[in-house]
C-alpha cells in the first residue's frame, strides 16, 4: 500500500525518540491544535484513536507504547495477531495488559473473520459488533482507543469510516493518530544507541549506593554503565567514559553526598553532561540525585538549578521517582516477563504515605455483653439429705466446699423442696461475692465463689436456650453451643438493625447441596464475673437432616475450615447481631433465670468502643518497619529486601554453601532447584495485591548461590523408604534419621569441603510418616526389629544401663521423639550442623509453571492439611523461594534485616518446656531462649526436672534452676555486647510464679540494676473485635484492660498490603505482666510487635507470635530428646 492511500491529516507518528539533535521527529498533523509528540501518543486522551502496526513495532516501542498511552480499549482485527516483531511472548504482553489495565479483544477471532478483506472487518459491520459483544450496554466508548491493525486497515478511507462511526465520549470526533513502524533516516542511525543510563558517582565512596541502583535499573530493563557496574544488562563495554557519555548516553544520573560532590572525577564527568545537554538542547539529561545529607547550599549552581531527587532519607521513594522522570525522557529499555513484573508490583503501591493511606476506625465492636442485673443477694445452703439440688422448677447451684452456692432464698427452698425440713443456708450480697468481701459470710475462698458464679451463669443460659426450643452441640473443648434448628421461622431469617439503624436480614441456618448438609450459626458464651460481662462466641455446626449434629469432630472440623474461609469480619458481626436480636425477641436484653423467682439480665448487643473518647481502651501500635540494606527501611520485609538488599553485617555471607543429603532422585532435583534458585520468580494471576516478584537469591542478597551443591551425599531411597514403614514408630523414626545423619557424618569426617547449610530433602512419604501419631498402613507395614518393647526399655537409664548393649542401645531408641525433624535436629546438635528440611513435593512445585488461580466460591471444599498419602495444598512457589532464600541466608550466619523499633539495651527470652507423653511423672525438660535486639538468638538447655504440675496442667521452675536460665541469658548477652542489659522480658505461657520471679532476680549481678519483668503470653479465641467495615480490625490494635494486662492483635487488616492475611476474623494474643513489674503495658505491646517481625526462618510480612513464642514448642521437643546430655549454647539456627 502506497502512502497516497493512507489519509495526510491524521498524525503519523514516526517513532518516540527524539533526533541527535534534539529536535522532534517529523511528523505529519491534521491541525495546529495537535501537539507534536516527542513520545509516542505521550497526551493520549479520552478522544484519542489509534490504527497501529503493532506486528512490525519493535519490543522496547511496544513497552514503551503501552506506559505512554495506557489505552483503555485494544481492538485487535489481525486474523494473526503478533506483537513486537515476535520478540514478547504472548505471557509477557498479556502481562503487560494486565499492569496497565488493558481490556484487550482479539476480534477477528470473536466475529471468526477469514481474512483482512472479510466483510464482518467492515467499518459499518464492526463497530455496532464491538458496542454489541464486546462493550455491552456502553453507548459510547472513552479513550484512548487503540485498533492494531494488518498494513490492508491502514487506508485512509478505512480508518475514516470507523472514526466516525465510534462514538466517544465527547461526541466531537476522536484525534486519529497512526504508528505504521516507519522512521525517518535520521533517527533509523542514532535512536538505538542512545540507551544506556550513566551513572556519576564517588569512588569509593558511594560504590554501594552506585551497585545498588544499577541492579535495580538493570532489573527494569535499563542498559547501566558506571566505573563499578560497566554496562549491566548489555552486551557492550566502552573505555572512554567521555565516548559514553557524549554518543551512548539517554540520560546521566549523578549521585550526590557531602563524599563526593567536590570530588574531581564527579566534577568532571557532570561537566561534560551538562555541556552535552546544552549543545543539544536536551532537556533533563542530566538527573541529580541527593543520597545523604549534603546540604542543598553546596550543590554546584549548574545541578543545583535542576530538580534534585531528594533520596537522603528514603532511597526507595527517589528510585521511584527516577523511574517516572526516565518514562517521560522515553529512555528505552528491554521489556521482559520481570519487568512487567515490578511494574505491576508498583503499581499496587497506593497513593500518598504507604503508612498513612488507611484511615484508623472511629468505632470498634468488642463481642462482650454486659450484666445488667443479677439478683440481690446470694445464698449457701448446707444440707445432709442429698448431694445436690438438681431440681424443678429450675434452679441453678455450684458446688462450693461443705455447700452449694444458689440465688433462691430460703422461703424459696422450701417451696421448691417439700419434705426437706432443716435447710440451714448462709447469705451474702452478690456484688460483696463478686468483688471478695464476702468470703467470712459464705465461708468459701474468692476464686471458689466466682468459679461457682461462672458455673451459674453457664447453667442459666443453658436453661435459657433449652426453653427457646434452641439444639445443643457440644463443641471439642466440651464446652456448649446453642443453634436453631432449621425452619425456626420463616426462611430461617431474621431481621436486625445495624449500626445505622438500617432494618437487615441475616439467615441463621442454611443449606449446602454441594455437602448436602444444612449449616446452623451457633452461640456460646464465656462469663466474665470481675467484670460483669459475658463474651459470646460465634458458632458453626453441621447436621444432615436440620435438627442433629453430625457426631463425628473430625467431619464438623474440616466442613467448618471449608465452608466458611470466606467468612469475614462483617459477615459474623452480624450473625451475631442477628442471633442475639432474635434470641431477646427485640427488647434488648436476656433475662437468664436461676431460680423460679431469680433471673439474671444480660444485655443483647455487643459492646462499641468510641477510639475518640478519652480515654479509650483501644490504642494503636504502629507496625514496625525493618531496616535493609544502605540503612534503608520499609514496612515489608520482601519489598526491602528486594529493593536494598540485606542489613549491612559483619558475618553476611559473600556465598552460601550448600550440601544435600536425600535419594538419588531428590538430589537431582534439588540440583534442578539450585540452577533455578538465582532465577527470578514472578507472581501468579490472581496472587492477591502487592506480591512483590523474587529477583533471585543473588540478586536480592548480594551473595551467591551455586548452582551446584559443594557436597550431595545419596541415601537409598528403598532404605528411607523400608526404615520409614517400621510398624514400631521409635524405631522406624530413628532408623530413617540414622541413614541422614551417617551421610552428614562421615561427610564431615572425609571431606574438608565447608558446608554452610545441610539441605534434607526427603520423599513425600517420610515427611508423613515422620509426625508424631502417623500410623503406617497395614500394606505397606514392615515389622520391626526390636526386641524390647518400649515400657521394658524405659527401666534402662543411663544410670542404671542393662547388662546388655543391644537393651541399652533400644532404650535410647525410645528416647528420641517421634517427628522426623525434631529428631533430626537433635542428633546434630553434637556436630553442629544446620540443616533445612525440603520436601521432594514442594521442589516439583516451585520447578512447575505456577497453575492459574480459579476464583473460590462460599460452597468450595477446601482441604487444609495433607491427608495420609494424597493431596497437598502447597505454597505458591513465589512464597516457596521468598522464604529459602531469607532462611538460608540467615542460616548461613547472615543477617536479613534488622527491626528499627528494637530498643537497645533490652534482651527477651522465651521459656521452653517440654514433657515426654509417653511418660507419667512430672519430670520435662526447659530451656530458654534468648533474642537481642539485632534479632540474633541463642538458644540454652536447662535441667531436668520435676516441673510439670498434673494439677494445675502447668510447668514452672525452682527458684534456683530459674536463676541458672537467667545467669545463662545475661552471661550470653554481656558476651556479644561487653555489658548487662537494662531490661530482661521473660516471656512464658503460664502466669510465673513467685518462686520463679525470686529466682529470675536472684539471677542479676551484683552492682547492676537490670530489670526483669516476666510476660505471660498465650493465644486468646474467646475475644473479638469488629469494625464497621467488611476487613477485620486493624494489625496493631490493642485492648487495654488493666495496667498489667492487655489484648494485641498482631493478625489483622495490613493497610500497606490492602489484606488481611489470615482466615475468617483474627484472634488476639493475651498479654499479663507477672509480679510486681514496673513496665509499661504498651512499652511490653510495642516490644511484641517488633518480635513479630524477627522471624528469619521465613520472609512474611509479620508472625503472628513473637519470635521468643513461635518456635517453643519445636525446640522444647529438640531439647527434650537429649535428656540428660550436656548441650552448650548454640545460635538458634540450629533448631529450626
């Protein structure tokens, strides 16, 4: 087609970069109101129509294209659509589409046109076509409209008739614009070698910085030339810096710090890109870059004119920043799946201050309900003629010593209880009772009065539900919930009103024909006697036929997990709302009878707290931001990491030096995983909002992979396998262990190669058979080849061995604990070797393309777990590299980041305890986990003893082994630092008692004043917290009840991330000062959220237990299964 049939007046665009002299290239234009364009279609519009030949549109113009025009509609009428001269995948462009918001149609396929001649492509056929299939319900269409057409579409009259029968937005007419892939001849000789970005710094000064920003450009496609980097992501290397500068050069970037902007090699190379930007009258070729406090006075007048980028505080914004003013220059660069990648990444950010963008909630919703009313006066009675007073009409009682604690009087008792004649009784006023002042009058301790309260209550609202017709489910913890059976009123609905008084309906009950089970929203409630309240807590259970609960736990769980993972924060706000409006019949309030006289009144709606009243028990903690590479921060681990690299430290690794023991087959892929490890992995479709993409262990740590394990030592996959199956557990844990443990032993002993890290990987098989109460199937079973059972063997000890080895060797058989890893970890303690648990499953996973997301429904099964031999439900296999890579990094002795809000001077340990199951008596195993505040950890080994208490189901110290812990930790601690801390937090699970908080202080030195607090810290599921929202309540938020003692959410809504990152509504931890501690409740909150993000054995955002918590239970069997062996301090690394 010659260029008398395209149409003159339309823009002809010829490509996007400018001449060598700076000058536009021509262009032709239909009006004067048309701007000429630098860049291609840089002010696209809402009326802006583009015809492109985007098969014959190189790669860089394609991307390039794409940013500058950002079209909202792409109509393809190719009859074989490719792009960029086939140098992207159709993956790579579709990622593209997806990062700009692209709505792309092949329309030639949809109408099923034969040719570029074929009538359907006919202007006056099209378009109603497109407004019809593909646009539905739009009577115009908004621009930027792009049609990327075959050279026959690119006639004049083609593209006139389709303009003007598309209609727009404004109904004036589009601005037609025309890419045809032709240049002009000056251009066709400069434009592809004016790429590179070069960049200016001092030397050595700011090399780090100079590193760091070339990766990152390189990262994004740029061409990078500095005297540090050469050219990153080229194929070129230039000499003479001035050649660079004057004929390769788009664009130079000079660093700017108080180091080097006096420096002569500085000066002189940003003397030459200011002479070569005005001789060309270029315009921003020269970009300055401010990266410390080099005061804005002594820049030099030729830089100081320009638009500096300020990136003395935060490097990550000024990286931002450059790439838009390197997009408006239209520096090219090569597209890739990466690219679009961080393009997309950065796109998720949202605007204005990432810390600041989501707005605190005004009103919170606590699930507590507040006692109304109780009865005034409490009674006990004492009586020889029966054991209780189960009787009716209904009466509630609890059994205190030599009595039964009731509401009903004495006049009362009589009538309920005729023929009983001496009924000798005790009063009391309820709220003497409640608050300990009663205790001479009932003769019965404090606890033991509120204990018998909470009995009460629990049987009055038993009663209560029992009469309303309501079911009864006994849930696992053998506590009691209440649910209507189906058909209790019409549709099972009920209507409530919300927050804003708005009248809503909520079903109660309903019906999965998937599962053919009915699901009925259930209630239970928790009294709360010192503070007058009751908190319930919402329910699921599962019948088949609307009315019985299916009997078996296991089936009601995994319906449960499946069924309502999609339940969120406002759907069981307003279950509950609507349960407790229907079960108080609209007024308000529970009336709860203990006695035919007697009720208690419980108010029906959930607690609000007002966060702007003063004062206010919700207070926020701010999340932590850890500090990376170039002492850079960010809220986001992955992003920092990926961004600036590690935290400098001393003991980061240059390499990391692999060794892998496992079968044949797992060595070879784990030799497959290696090769791949320093590649990038992109996100998948449909990941969730702010994926940040892996650019390779190299590339984000700075050290490097081998591709090949510097040791693989084989293991028999049939001797893995048959020790595995050993029907005897002990046995069959210890014979698999034995097999990795030999390899990584005689490796030690014959090779003088270092191994940084042991990687053990093992088939799906083992790691199933290696948990604690797996069970072999009786087909694959082998029998074992002990002959002492394992209650003979525990007469065998150390100190009173057998007289026979082969016993003895048994008997420490049994010793070991039952998990694979556990075990593992133990038995190599002794050569200190740091091992890392692959699955064979999970590599085949992270090898594979990632599968495309199906979006979940309400009514999906959702299987959690691994089942005995089937299937896995595996981490995405971004998620899979993202956490190697950070806990292999620290295994190796490096440092990922460090957390900013650490305060210095304060150490945490974390209490372990550990008792053997198999075992009766008291005896458990502790030990003590120290954490600094650079993250670091040690982990030690306390005694054995008698610490575990049948009675009370809790563990705590003697004084004098809670001082030796305490000696260990200080000791540690002034080892690394050359001086005691000022603050030791003892975190537990259990409440310390007096004995151990004596010891604890008996454990500080003389002539130093050191504080030591002890912290319980345990899960809490009974508290919940609602917004008014439909995401739950904010990470951070705390509940403050008492000055020593407090509820944190440390899961929960992440604004940074736009999600929450955990199922259905976000439970809190507990938090309780033990003792007489002076420390501040949010002080000890704060502290605990910067523990939340110390967890190096992965690279999440934030944990939901602090790491003095997270690993306790692991460690506590690791260290139990030494028994009474020695074992020194060692880093925590070797125990996870």
């Amino acid at each position: 087609m010659t260029d008398s049939k395209r149409r003159a007046g339309h823009l002809r665009l010829i490509d996007f970069a400018k001449s060598s002299e700076g000058n536009p290239d021509p262009v032709s234009r239909s009006s004067a109101q048309i701007a000429v364009q630098a860049s291609l279609f840089s002010d696209a519009s809402a009326i802006t129509l583009g015809f492109v030949l985007a098969s014959e549109m190189p790669a860089a113009t394609f991307q390039q294209f794409l940013e500058n025009v950002k079209p909202r509609y792409i109509f393809d009428l190719r009859k074989s659509p490719s792009f960029a001269k086939g140098g992207l995948t159709r993956q790579t462009i579709f990622a593209l589409f997806d990062a700009y918001k692209i709505r792309y149609f092949d329309v030639s396929g949809a109408i099923n046109a034969k040719s570029a001649r074929d009538p359907a492509l006919n202007p006056a056929l099209l378009v109603p076509k497109i407004l019809e299939l593909l646009t539905p319900g739009k009577e115009f269409l908004e621009g930027p409209v792009v049609f990327f057409v075959d050279e026959a579409q690119l006639e004049e009259r083609y593209i006139d008739e389709t303009a003007a029968l598309l209609p727009n937005l404004t109904k004036t007419g589009w601005d037609v614009f025309i890419w045809d892939g032709k240049k002009s001849a000056e251009q066709a000789g400069s434009s592809s070698e004016k790429r590179t970005i070069f960049i200016s710094h001092a030397n050595p000064e700011d090399n780090n910085i100079a590193l760091w920003l070339g990766a990152r450009l390189a990262a994004e496609g740029y061409e990078i030339w500095s005297d540090v980097t050469r050219l990153i992501g080229g194929e070129y290397f230039w000499d003479s810096i001035e050649h660079v500068i004057r004929e390769r050069s788009a664009c130079v970037v000079v660093l700017l710090s108080k180091a080097g902007h006096e420096k002569q090699g500085v000066l002189d190379e940003v003397n030459l890109a200011v002479s070569v930007e005005r001789q060309r009258k270029l315009k921003n070729f020269v970009i300055p870059i401010r990266i410390d406090a080099l005061p804005f006075a002594d820049i030099r007048a030729n830089l100081a004119r320009k638009n500096v980028i300020d990136g003395a505080k935060d490097l990550g914004e000024a990286f931002g920043k450059l790439l838009v003013s390197l997009e408006k220059l239209g520096v090219p660069k090569e597209p890739g799946d990466v690219q679009a990648s961080l393009s997309r990444w950065r796109n998720s950010f949202p605007s204005g201050p990432l810390d600041q963008a989501f707005s605190k909630d005004d009103l919170l919703v606590e699930n507590k309900l507040s006692i109304l009313r109780w009865p005034s006066a409490i009674y006990k009675i004492t009586k020889s003629e029966k054991t209780g007073l189960a009787v009716r009409p209904f009466l509630a009682t609890s059994a205190v010593s030599k009595g039964e604690l009731c509401f009903a009087s004495p006049s009362e008792l009589t009538t309920m209880l005729p023929g009983v004649s001496a009924v000798q009784h005790s009063a009391a006023t309820t709220d003497a009772v409640i608050d300990g002042s009663a205790l001479g009058m009932l003769g019965a301790t404090a606890q033991e009065s509120r204990r018998a309260l909470t009995h009460i209550v629990k049987q009055a609202w038993n009663e209560f539900c029992g009469s309303r017709g309501m079911q009864k489910y006994e849930l696992s913890s053998s506590r009691v919930c209440w649910f209507e059976k189906n058909g209790f009123v019409e549709k099972n609905e009920v209507r409530f009103l919300d927050h804003a008084l708005k009248s809503r309906r909520k079903t109660l009950v309903g019906r999965s024909q998937k599962r053919r089970v009915y699901w009925h929203f259930g209630i239970e409630i928790v009294p709360n006697i010192n503070d007058h309240s009751v908190r319930i807590k919402p329910h699921v259970v599962f019948t088949e036929n609307g009315l019985d609960p299916i009997t078996s736990a296991a089936k009601q769980h995994s319906l449960r997990r499946g069924f309502c993972k999609s339940w969120w924060n406002d759907r069981w706000r307003d279950l509950l709302n609507a349960m407790l409006t229907n079960m108080a019949n609209g007024a308000g309030r529970l009336v709860l009878p203990v006695s035919p006289l007697q009720s208690i009144e419980i108010a029906a709606a959930m607690t609000v707290h007002d966060v702007r009243s003063k004062p206010s028990m919700i207070h926020s903690i701010d999340e932590p931001a850890v500090v990376v590479g170039h002492g850079q921060r960010s809220l986001d681990p992955r992003e920092g990491l990926m961004l600036f690299g590690p935290v400098e430290f001393n003991r980061n690794p240059r390499e990391v030096r692999v060794g892998v023991v496992g079968a044949p087959e797992g060595i070879e892929l784990f030799k497959k995983w290696c090769a791949r490890f320093a590649s990038p992995v992109l996100p998948s479709d449909g990941g969730g909002p702010r994926q940040v993409p892996f650019p390779g262990f190299d590339a984000v740590f700075g050290a490097v992979w081998l591709k090949e394990p510097v040791a693989a030592r084989p293991v028999s996959r049939t001797d893995l396998l048959n020790a595995i199956r050993i029907s005897e557990r002990h046995e069959a844990v210890s014979k698999a262990v034995d097999l990795v443990v030999a390899e990584i032993h005689n490796a030690s002993v014959e090779d003088d190669t270092l191994v940084d890290i042991w990687f053990v990987v093992i088939p799906e098989e083992v790691f199933l058979l290696g948990r604690p109460n797996s069970r072999v199937p009786l087909a694959k079973a082998n029998p074992p080849a002990l002959l002492l059972s394992k209650r003979a063997a525990t007469r065998f000890t150390k100190a009173s061995p057998s007289l026979f080895e082969e016993d003895n060797a048994a008997a420490e058989i049994f010793s070991y604990h039952t998990d694979f890893h556990h075990q593992l970890k133990n038995r190599l303690l002794g050569l200190k070797a740091v091992t890392q648990l692959f699955r064979e499953s999970s590599i085949i996973q992270t090898l594979s393309e990632p599968a495309p997301s199906v979006p979940l429904t309400e009514d999906d099964d959702d299987f959690d777990d691994d089942d005995q031999f089937g299937n896995r439900r595996m981490q995405a296999p971004l998620d899979v590299s993202w956490n190697i890579a950070a806990a292999s990094f620290f295994k190796a002795g490096g440092r990922p980041w460090r957390v900013s809000t650490a305060r210095e001077g304060v150490c945490y340990v974390g209490m372990v305890f550990k008792q053997d199951p198999s075992r009766r008596d008291s005896n458990a195993c502790c030990g003590a986990q120290l954490f600094l505040e650079s993250g670091d950890g040690i982990v030690f080994k306390g005694a054995m003893g008698p610490w575990y208490s049948s009675d009370t189901k809790q563990f705590h110290l003697s004084e004098t082994e809670a001082t030796k812990l305490v000696q260990k930790a200080l000791g540690s601690y002034h080892a690394e630092h050359g001086s005691f801390p000022r603050e030791v937090f003892i975190h537990g699970r259990t409440y310390f008692s007096q004995e151990e908080l004596r010891g604890f202080q008996a454990a500080v030195p003389t002539g130093t004043t050191i504080s030591i607090t002890g912290v319980r810290i345990t899960r809490n599921s009974d508290l919940k917290l609602f917004t008014y929202r439909d995401t739950p309540v904010l990470r951070g938020t705390s509940l403050i009840v008492s000055p020593r003692l407090a509820f944190l959410w440390t899961s929960g809504f992440i604004p940074y991330l736009g999600t929450y990152q955990g199922r259905e509504t976000p439970n809190p931890l507990r938090i309780e000062l033990c003792g007489q501690s002076s420390a501040d409740i949010k002080t000890v909150l704060a502290d605990i959220m910067t523990l939340t993000k110390m967890n190096f054995n992965s690279a999440i955002f934030a944990d939901g237990f602090p790491v003095t918590m997270r690993f306790a239970d692991a460690i506590g069997d690791v260290l139990m299964a030494t028994g009474d062996r020695e074992i020194p301090p060692l880093p925590f690394r070797h125990y996870i």
